[in-house]
C-alpha cells in the first residue's frame, strides 16, 4: 500500500527540497530565548507562551531528521533550564524527547499543512507540560498541581500562536 | 552488531542524550550543586544581547511614547511640524536623560540614607521558565556580586541574588514560590516567614494562632535569614485568617508594587532598627494657601461685631451662647469690670444697659424676635448704648415696651449675678 499519495503524507521529492540558512539555525533559537527572558517581563498577556518549545517543533518538522530534531530539542532545553534557574536536564529532556517525537512525524506527514502542525504544536505543549509535571514530581519532589484543563487552553493558544510563527519561519528557508 | 546499531541508530543516541541529562540531573540533586559552567556559558552568550534589546526597548518605547502619540496634533501647520518634533526629539533624549538621572537620583538618597554598601543595577530580562519569578540584572561579579546577597529598592525587599555570572546575575523574588525571608511585624513585632507563592502576594507563615497580626500592619526584615539586613520594609499585611496549625496571613510586598527597572543588591549588610512608624507611601498633596481676602466682611449685628473685634472672641457665627457671652462680656468690658476677678459680694455690672440688635445678639427669651442689624461697632471699648463714632449712625431708639421685656429675659433673677 503506497501512503505517499494521501494529502497528508509527504514525497521524497519534498522532503529535502528546502533547507535553512545557517544564520537561521543561529538566530532564531537564540531570538526564541531572548523573547522567553524580555518581552513577558512588559507583555504579561503573552506569558503563556513557550516559544522555544514552538521553535524546537519548528524545526524539527521542518528537518525531518530524528538526530537534529533531538539535538536542537536538547541544546534548546538545557539553555532554558540555564536560564531559568532549574536544575540542568529539566527542559532539557523535556525538550529532546519533543524534538526527537516531532521530526519522527516529519518524516511521515507533510508538516507544511497548517491543521497538522496545530494539532502537533498543541499536543507537543500537552506531552511537555505532563512530563515536566511527572518529573518534577518524580525526580525533584515538587509539589506541583496538575493544570489539566489550563494546559488544554494554554497547548491550543500556544498552537495557533505557532502556525502563525511557522508561517513566517517558512520564509526564511531556502530552495535547494 | 554494527548493524543492529545502523539500524537502531536513532533511538540509540536518543537514549544516550536522555541518560546524559538524566546522570546530570541526578549529580545536581544529590550534590546539590550546579553545574555552573553550562550556566555561565548561556548566560554569557544572553545576557549581553538582552541588554542591547533592553536599551532598544526603553529608546523606542520612549520615543513612541512622545513622538508618535503627539504626531497628529501637529498635523495642522506642516512648517511647524516639522520644528516641532526636530524639538520633541530633542525634548524626548533629554527626558530620557532626566528620567535616567531621577532613578539614579532615588537610589542615590536611597543609598546615603541606608548604612548598607550597595550596588546599583538594572533589570535586563525574566526568567525562562513560566512559573517562576526570577529576573536578570546587569550587575554581576566584577561587580562584587555573589550568590546570596539581598536585593531591595527604596520601597521595600525585591529578592535575593540566586546566581552571580561575569555579565549579569539572576535575582530571585520575593513572589517566587520556592523564596522565603524572615519578617518581624511593626507593631506588634510578631515573627514569622515570608514566603513567595508565585502570585503577586506573598505568605507570612510560622506564626502562631496566639500572635496579634493586624491588617495593615508593615513588616520588616528581622535579619534572621542572614540574608537581609534587619530593618527593610518587607511588605503589609492584607489578610489575616485563623488557620491550622498558624495563621493564614497575605502579605502585599512594597518592593513589588510598581515595576522594577533598577534595583540596589546590598554587598555588604548593616542591620538597622524597625521604624516606630511605617513609612509614608505616598505624599500627601498640600494645596497652596487661600489669597488674602480681599472682600470686607459682611455686616455683622452690633453685639456680635463688637464681641468679634475683641481679642479672643469668638466669631459670628458661633453658638448661641457664645454669642451671648460676648454681649454680656462687651457690657462688662463697656463698665470696667472683668470677669472673674470681683468678689463675692461686689457690685456687679449694670446688665439692664444691653446693647440692642437681631436675634443672635438679644439676651435669652428675644431670640425668636429678628430685628434689623445695627451699624458694626468697632471699637469693642465704646459703650453700646453710649454716643455712636463718627461715620455711624445711632441705633434706633428701643421702646420701654421690648426693653423691659429684655430685662425680664436676659437680666432676670440669676443672670445678671456673673462675676
């Protein structure tokens, strides 16, 4: 059975049509993080987002390769937990296991459909909020409350918020 | 083997990341000990991008602020527009300037009022993480800073230092969840905790159901936590609930209630002692004096405009009795006697001679009856039934009739005995 003809699956021809400008790979992560650290500090609404998981969804999608989904899930982890004062590994497995879970659809599904990139963004948010949660509780002892029904409003803010931003990351890849 | 491991090749080094992460997480927890290098190096390549950004930021909010939001009232006279924002952006580097030199002038007076040795520093970034309250400032260990050290404002306690970098360092607040100080109250100097809850309000925790909180009540650092220095404004109590096993007590922090750009992180700590009083938020507006008035007084009955140019006496629009009393006393005055200096026995004054006017200024018993307002008497040393001074007109002539009903009233048995 060929899956490649449905509308949501992606051809091999489409896969490596398009790749990023090594500026890109640089900047943006590093934008994503100076956002996270300044702008809530004055735009309190905007909060609620994880713009570096929405980064690291990104371009784990858009990489469809399951190492560079995981490294960037990774580095992006570990320069949150850097900056917010947890213990190094909180984000950052968090963040990795995201990364490595979405470039494995990539490769599977054309991810330059909007529906599926807000359905993936928004069950990234969930699957990151929940083990952040288990391993809070389970490797440092937090005593944290289970916001389920506030991450299923943040995960779908955060979703659309995000294909926005894909639209507009888009533009800066290049043709090959 | 080797191909087991192509074949498997993605899960394999995904494992090995998340087994890295995990041995990192478990070295930190059980030592309890960061691992500073990874931290420096982010916070290195961060911090000195957030302050160009945060710089950015205050220049074109300033400047949209000003400029752009006055724009449009110029847009009436082209030539002058164009004088008139070439000044605004003038006028709006210079507010900068001012504004730069106001908080640095707080924190100056600030800073020589406090025996403490403080450094200046100025807020650039939040934390990453959503849920917790953690700001960056640009001050770090070049400065003096290290981890531990208290940071305040003029208003009260901000935080406490988490992490010193060489570029910057994170302040943790007092709202954080995971922050707590000791606090003594004002005035009833009650101890306790305080402690942050992730909310712009924080919790006073440890103290017993017996202690005396009330609402309203300051709260200053106690110097316990060898954190903060005793004597700093911590926050006020807002509310106090019984509660198993302490009291339940929120508590507003001072430090936080306007937004924080610049703060002082104390390198080295003097205690001071709690204030007898809390200090004053805000000023108190204080209206300039009334003109002097320029209007002349309207006119006042006989009686009572002699009573009020005397010395001490009580104005027109005093009570009744006031009143009164100052006809009585301008009668006494009019006779050379004063009052409380006669003997037991010794004549008192003739009080049939009551100077005439309205109702406010008729002896008891005539108040009912309005009579017109005589000519002010301005000299409370002229007799009120003697010769008018010039320029004034002598009262009318009161019958015998109201007279001796005046008499019968004012000066009856009993009245007239005042000494």
């Amino acid at each position: 059975m060929d899956y490649s003809s449905g509308p949501l699956l992606v051809s091999q021809r489409e896969r490596q049509s398009k790749k990023f400008r090594a500026w890109v790979l640089f900047a943006i992560p590093l934008a994503a993080l100076l956002f996270q650290i300044s702008v809530p500090r004055f735009f309190q609404f905007v909060g609620f987002l994880d713009m570096p998981l929405l980064v690291v969804v990104y371009f784990s999608l858009m990489w469809r390769n399951q190492l560079g989904g995981l490294a960037i899930g990774a580095l992006m982890g570990l320069a949150q937990d850097s900056l917010s004062h947890d213990p190094l590994g909180m984000f950052g497995i968090d963040k990795t296991l995201v990364g490595y879970f979405a470039a494995s659809v990539g490769v599977r599904l054309d991810v330059d459909n909007a529906v599926l990139r807000l359905l993936l963004t928004f069950f990234s948010y969930l699957f990151h909020q929940c083990l952040y949660w288990v391993m809070s509780h389970a490797l440092l002892g937090r005593q944290m409350a289970f916001e389920g029904q506030r991450w299923l409003l943040l995960g779908l803010m955060n979703a659309v918020v995000g294909v926005s931003l894909y639209h507009f990351l888009d533009k800066l890849r290049e043709s090959v | 083997m080797e191909s087991f491991l192509n074949r498997y090749r993605n899960i394999t080094v995904l494992l090995l990341v998340i087994f890295a992460q995990l041995v990192l997480l478990a070295v930190q927890v059980k030592n309890d000990q960061d691992v500073r290098i990874i931290r420096v190096w982010t916070v290195t390549a961060v911090t000195p991008v957030a302050r160009v950004i945060e710089a950015v930021r205050g220049s074109t909010v300033g400047f949209v602020r000003n400029y752009f939001m006055l724009h449009d009232a110029d847009a009436e006279n082209r030539r002058l527009r164009e004088e008139v924002g070439r000044l605004k952006i003038q006028n709006i580097f210079l507010q900068n300037q001012l504004n730069t030199a106001d908080r640095a002038k707080a924190l100056q007076v600030f800073q020589s009022k406090t025996a403490s040795k403080m450094v200046a520093a100025t807020v650039i970034g939040s934390s990453a993480s959503t849920g917790s309250k953690i700001v960056l400032v640009d001050a770090g260990t070049p400065a003096g800073i290290q981890r531990g050290m208290a940071v305040v404002t003029p208003d009260g306690i901000v935080g406490k230092v988490l992490a010193a970098y060489p570029t910057g360092s994170e302040v943790q607040l007092i709202t954080d969840p995971e922050f707590a100080a000791g606090v003594i109250s004002q005035k009833n100097g009650v101890r306790g905790t305080l402690k942050g809850q992730g909310t712009p309000t924080c919790k006073l925790d440890y103290v017993p159901l017996e202690e005396k909180v009330e609402v309203g009540e300051m709260l200053y650092t106690s110097g316990d936590d060898r954190i903060f220095p005793r004597g700093f404004p911590a926050g006020v109590v807002k509310v106090v609930r019984n509660a198993q096993p302490f009291k339940e007590i929120l508590v507003e922090p001072t430090g936080l209630q306007h937004e924080i750009d610049d703060v002082l992180i104390i390198v080295e700590g003097v205690h001071q002692q709690i204030p007898l009083v809390p200090p004053a938020n805000q000023p108190v507006y204080m209206a300039p004096q009334p003109p002097a008035d320029q209007k002349a007084p309207a006119p006042a009955p006989a009686g009572v405009a002699a009573a009020g140019a005397s010395p001490g006496a009580n104005p027109a629009g005093g009570t009744e009795a006031d009143k009164l009393r100052s006809v009585y006393k301008s009668v006494g005055e009019a006779q050379n006697h004063t009052f409380g200096e006669g003997l037991p026995g010794s004549k008192p004054p003739d009080f049939t001679k009551l100077p005439t006017g309205p109702a406010g200024a008729a002896p008891p018993g005539n108040t009912t009856v309005p009579k017109p307002a005589g000519p002010p008497a301005t000299n409370p040393a002229t007799p009120p039934t003697g010769a008018p001074p010039a320029g004034t007109t002598a009262p009318p002539k009161q019958p015998d009739t109201q007279r001796k009903a005046n008499q019968a009233a004012g000066a009856g048995p009993g009245q007239g005995q005042i000494n």
